[in-house]
C-alpha cells in the first residue's frame, strides 16, 4: 500500500512538469505566429524594389551620417584616349670637341643653368693663337707682293685690262689663299671654347680639366627643360580622333597622385607599320623644372568631343540589385547642414575616367545642379539622414570602396 502511494506521487509530479513544459511552450510558439501577420511588417512588393542595404544596419538611422556630394552639370563629355611614354627635353643638343687640344677649363657642373653663350668648356688655345699669328703674317706678305704686282696699274685706261691683271696678281702672290688660311685659324681658334647654344641645363658632363680631346669626342648634353615634352605612340585606330592644341592630363610615376595639364603639340603623320601606333608629342610647362627627361608617364588626351551631356562623377555611379544588377545613385535632399540621401534609378551612356553621362529615361534622372553622393554613400538605405562633409573619413564615416 505504501508502495503504491509512493508510485501515484512520482506520477503526479512528472504530470504536473510535462504540464509546465507544454504550457512554456504554447505562449513561445503563440508569440511567433501572432508576429507574423503584424500590420507593421514592410509590404512585400516595395521591398522588391528597394535597392540592397546591405551593411546599412551598421549606421544609426537617426545620427546623420558623414557623406561627400558633388553637383550634376551639363557640359561636354571627352572622350580620351590612354597612352604611356616618357618626358623628354625640348631641346636637347650633344656638344662635342671641334678641335684638338687639353682642356684648361670646365666651368660648368651638372644640373647647373647657363644662359645662351655662356663659356661650358676651354681647351688650350696656345697653339691655335700661334696659327692665327702666322697666318696673319702671311696674309700680310701676299698684300706686299700682290701692291708691288699692281703698282702702275692705276695708269692702265682699259677698266678691263685692270681688272684682269689684278686677278693674276692676286693668283700670283697667293693673297686668296693668305685670306682663307687665316679665316680658318681663326674659326679653329674661336672653337677651344665651347659655348651654350641656347639658354638651358647642363647634363652627362663626361670631361675633366687637364684631359686630352679629339675632335668629335662628346663633352657633355644641354638640355632646355621649360616647356618640357612627352613624347607616347597611340594606336593608329584612336589617332584620328585627336587634335593639335586639345588638352592632355599627365601623371608621372614620380609624383603618384598629382595631375599635369599639357596639350598636344604635333602628331606624327606616319605611322609606324610594325607597332601599329603613331607618335604624338605633348607640351608641359615645367618652370619648376620638376619633370625630369626619362620620367615615365600616363597621358590621357581629350579626342572626342560629346557636347551638352548631363554628367555626374564616376564614384556616385553604384549597382545594387539580387540577379539583375540595376544602377543607381543617391541624391541629397536637404539643407547644408543636414538631409536625406534619396536612391534614384539612371540610365548611364558614355563615360570617361571621371564622368559619366546620364541619360533621361523612364527608370529615372537627374538634373543639373542637383547634388549627387560620390563617397560615404556604398552602405546607405533609402531616406537615410546625411550630412554634407569634404572629408568622409575624417568626420567618422566610412569613405567608399
């Protein structure tokens, strides 16, 4: 009998714990289904058409979130074509020795500035003066010989007859000959020195003073640094699209990051039959004389020419979108302080390296002077309070990929 009342007590407890369980579980399992069919859940059809927000969640929606913009215009687009070359001087001359002889000078350096004229090198002129001095003294010896030929002439009436014994007289007494043998000393002499053809930079100075020289051996090169070139081949398919004078952007490995604005100053008319490519040469100011011959450069040239384009920057162009990837932009709506970054589907068309071309559809557009987001903008939801910043990353943002 006790057994039995013991037994009939550990039923009625395990009863009332399943009871318990069943009881827990029946007001979880309520919850979850009544949730399910809330009036506040987003309807299933807009949300298809909402652009993809993923990562949003990471940002308040109420903290309005650091964003750079820039403003729609119309203008022309460029079309530009891409090429790579290397600067080269302006002007670039080889100077080497015109005459024999020691060198007793060199009062230049490399990467020192001479005006046109100025002394770059002396080789001994000891033995040049002499040549003149002899020459000089022979000359004088042909004069003596060729007067005393022609003494009486002045009494010969026939202006024929005189004029053709002075051309034996000069023939007999080598007076011709004097006069040319002293014109050559004196160029020789004048060429120990070496001048600076034009107003440039000294560079590969190969002598030293004391050193022995032949003619023809190489001295040293000037260059003329401001304006500089950039000399790159273009493939015959894009040259003609080009013009003298349009525009070209050069940036150079030495100076990542920074723009050179040039244009183009010829373009070869030959093409080269085993590249495929033509040369054209672009003009760089360079008064700063920063841009060195030898500098390896990327050139974009302005070819063709799309006028009256509505045009935003590249990095406001992004593409969200399960399966089919549809692009789209942000537009600020707000004052300039604060505002709401507001998704707008576009139509692109052509683009460059920094435009793009928006074209009006039934998808969507834009219209200049409208503000566009180009940074802090790839993690953002539509109506997500913005605020307008130069820096995204220095306002605590998070900048673009």
């Amino acid at each position: 009998m006790d057994f039995s009342r013991r037994t009939l007590s550990l039923v009625t407890l395990l009863l009332i714990i399943v009871a318990l369980a069943a009881g827990v579980w029946w007001r979880l399992g309520g919850l979850k289904g009544s949730g399910s069919g809330s009036a506040d859940a987003p309807d299933s059809a807009a949300a298809a058409d909402l652009p993809e927000t993923s990562g949003s969640t990471e940002f308040s929606t109420d903290v309005p979130q650091p964003v750079a913009g820039a403003r729609v215009v119309r203008d022309t687009l460029w079309i530009r074509v891409k090429a790579s070359g290397q600067a080269e001087a302006y002007r670039r001359a080889t100077l080497s020795a015109q005459v024999d002889g020691d060198i007793v000078s060199v009062p230049v350096m490399e990467n020192q500035h001479v005006a046109p004229g100025g002394t770059l090198l002396q080789i001994d002129t000891t033995e040049y003066a002499l040549s003149v001095a002899q020459a000089r003294s022979d000359l004088l010896s042909a004069q003596a010989d060729y007067q005393q030929m022609v003494l009486f002439d002045d009494e010969i009436t026939d202006p024929q007859v005189r004029a053709e014994r002075e051309k034996i007289a000069r023939a007999r007494s080598g007076l011709e000959q004097k006069q040319v043998a002293l014109r050559q000393a004196e160029l020789k002499l004048a060429r120990t020195r070496v001048k600076a053809p034009f107003d440039g930079w000294v560079a590969n100075l190969k002598v030293v003073p004391g050193q022995h020289v032949a003619t023809g051996t190489e001295l040293m090169t000037l260059v003329d640094l401001d304006p500089i070139k950039v000399e790159v081949q273009v493939l015959e398919a894009e040259l003609g699209d080009l013009r003298t004078g349009r525009k070209a952007t050069v940036t150079f490995a030495a100076y990542p990051g920074e723009r050179f604005e040039g244009r183009i100053e010829t373009i070869n008319p030959v093409v080269d039959p085993e590249s495929r490519t033509g040369r054209v040469t672009v003009i760089l100011d360079n008064n700063d004389h920063r841009i060195k011959p030898g500098m390896y450069a990327e050139i974009s040239l302005d070819a063709e020419a799309l006028p009256d384009r509505i045009l935003v920057p590249r990095a406001a162009i992004l593409e969200r979108g399960e399966g089919t990837r549809r692009t789209m932009l942000f537009v600020y709506e707000g004052d300039a302080n604060k505002g709401l970054a507001k998704w707008r589907y576009v139509t692109t068309g052509r683009e460059n390296d920094s435009l793009v071309e928006i074209i009006p559809s039934d998808e969507g557009s834009v219209e200049p002077g409208e503000i566009v987001l180009v940074d802090g903008h790839h993690y953002l939801a539509h109506d997500t309070p913005v605020r307008l910043v130069q820096n995204v990353a220095a306002a605590g943002g998070r900048p673009g990929r």
